[in-house]
C-alpha cells in the first residue's frame, strides 16, 4: 500500500501513474518515473499495524507506526496490558518510583512494587488519562519500541 505525500491518496501497487521524460531529446533512453495516480505526485509506502492489520490515518505524515503499532492499538495495549509489561522485563519498580513519591518504604523490591502499584492504581482510577501520559512518557523514555515488539508477541 502506498500514500501519496502531498494529497494524502492511498493505492495499491501497480495504481501508480507511470510515464517517460525525454527532457527535449528526440532519442535516446528516457528517464521513467512514477507518481500518485490523481496529482502525480511522490509517493511513500506504507505498512499496516500489526495488531489490527488497519492502515494509518493522516497523522502518520511518514506512514510510519510506532513500533509497528497505530496509536489506538498502542494505546489499548498501554491501558490493557503495561502492568504485565513491568513485570515480564523487570522493570515496575523503575516506573512505579517515578510515578509516585516512593516516599520512605522499607520493604523488599517486590513489597514495594506491590504497595507502589496499589498506590499508582487508585492514582490511574482517579485520573485516567494522567496515567495514560505516564505510563507513555515512561515508554518513550526507556524503550517504546521493545513495548511494540512484546505487545506484538502477545497477539
């Protein structure tokens, strides 16, 4: 599938205009080139998300997906299944600290993970879309992309 770069226009391939420019030259070898089939224009190819197999919308200017995923299936996966993602990388602690005051616990790593996670919880049920732009903030400054590949895995 590609879009057109300046009209937005979606095709498959083989619907691209094709044609031939002798640049004023009578012979010789033209050069060909190829363009979107309504203006003609450039064209980029684009890849479907890989949890629902959509195509992305105009937001995605380059056509590119965030680890192969389109925004709303990442936000689904953020929402359904980032505590599980903490978990299986070990890394819940890093995010459960930054996000609430960790303030003075004296327990164990996993004491803590669970008594962070209760907080950061009643926190995400009081504010969901705060914990939304926590919980992505915290991705996209550790490793987005490994989120993308295991949410991926997981379909």
């Amino acid at each position: 599938m590609f879009r057109c770069t300046d009209c937005g226009h979606m095709f498959e391939s083989g619907e691209e205009r094709v044609w031939e420019e002798r640049h004023g030259f009578t012979d010789g070898k033209a050069e060909k080139f190829s363009g979107c089939p309504l203006c003609g224009e450039p064209y980029d190819e684009i890849k479907p998300c890989a949890i629902c197999g959509a195509y992305p919308e105009d937001e995605y200017e380059d056509g590119e997906l965030e680890g192969g995923i389109c925004k709303e299936c990442l936000a689904v996966g953020v929402d359904e299944y980032f505590d599980k993602y903490l978990d299986d990388r070990n890394v819940a602690i890093d995010f459960y600290i930054g996000s609430t005051d960790g303030g003075g616990y004296a327990y164990t790593p996993d004491e803590a993970v669970e008594i962070l996670r209760k907080d950061y919880l009643a926190y995400a049920k009081q504010s969901p879309e705060n914990a939304r732009r926590n919980r992505m903030y915290f991705l996209e400054e550790t490793d987005i992309d490994d989120f993308c590949k295991w949410l991926i895995e997981r379909k």
